[in-house]
C-alpha cells in the first residue's frame, strides 16, 4: 500500500507536497470508485436490497 509510505515520509520531511502528489495520482481512481459506489447502492435500496 503506497499510502502507508507516503504519509511517513512526509511528516518525516514536514512536507504537504508529497500527499499532494500521492492525491492527484489516486484521486480520479477514488472519485470513479465513489460513484460506482453510489449507483450499486441505490440500485439495492431501489429493489429492496438495504435497510
């Protein structure tokens, strides 16, 4: 997992930059999976799935 290199690093360095960086490259990956995310579950809550 990148991100638990990242973030020591960082605090190591008192640097913002690197998490910047480490966000802008996983960032579109996160908001695609949201959205997926978001669409499965109303699908379920939709036919009854959840709650």
């Amino acid at each position: 997992m990148p991100d638990l290199r990242v973030l020591p690093k960082a605090l190591q360095e008192q640097s913002a930059q690197r998490i910047r960086d480490f966000e802008e490259l996983f960032e579109p990956l996160g908001l695609t999976a949201l959205a997926i995310a978001f669409v499965v579950v109303g699908g379920l809550i939709r036919v009854g799935g959840v709650g």
